[in-house]
C-alpha cells in the first residue's frame, strides 16, 4: 500500500532513461556463486565494491537493481529497477517488484 502511495506521489522513470542520465552499463557482467549456507552472492568486476546476496535468482535480481541504484547514486523516489531481466544457466529471471517491510 504505501510502495503504491509512493509511486503515486513520485512516478518512477522510464529505466532507459535512468541508464541515461545517471551513465548507468545497460548490461553488467555478473560473477555469481552459490555459498555452501544457500545464498547467492552477486559481484560485478567492472564496478569495484558492488555486492549482492539473496536466498533466490528472484530476490537476487530485485538485489542487484537496488545495489545499481545505490552505487550509482539514483535517488529512491526516481526508480525501482533498471534491469528487467536475468539470465542464470539459461534461465531467465523476469522482474516483479515485490515490496519489503521496512
């Protein structure tokens, strides 16, 4: 309820415009890995100190966009996600933004 009350007050943006403004990669090169406890831990080589981790590919992509968000210093109010999509070992992972509790 509030993520909609949000989104209505301050409509996020078009993510090929964030990519844009904010020189956002529109592909990143994901190293992941799977640890022994279940999580996926996400890194990306070309942008040093970006890490991730989630309990699912699902979550893991909800995680990267917001670790995107934030490394590139995107303001909250502006967007959810930049990438759409995916793809671990020929599975695709489609975005759905979920709300969290706070």
């Amino acid at each position: 309820m509030l993520h909609k009350l949000f989104r209505l007050i301050y409509p996020a943006k078009n993510p090929a415009e964030l990519v844009e403004q904010y020189h956002i990669p529109r592909t990143l090169n994901l190293q992941i890995r799977f640890t022994e406890d279940g999580w996926f831990v996400a890194t990306v080589p070309e942008l040093p100190g970006l890490l991730t981790q989630a309990r699912s590919q699902e979550e893991l992509l909800d995680m990267i966009n917001d670790a995107v968000l934030t490394y590139f210093d995107v303001p909250k109010r502006e967007a959810d996600f930049v990438y759409d999509k995916l793809s671990v070992q020929g599975r695709t992972v489609e975005y759905k933004a979920q709300l969290r509790a706070a």
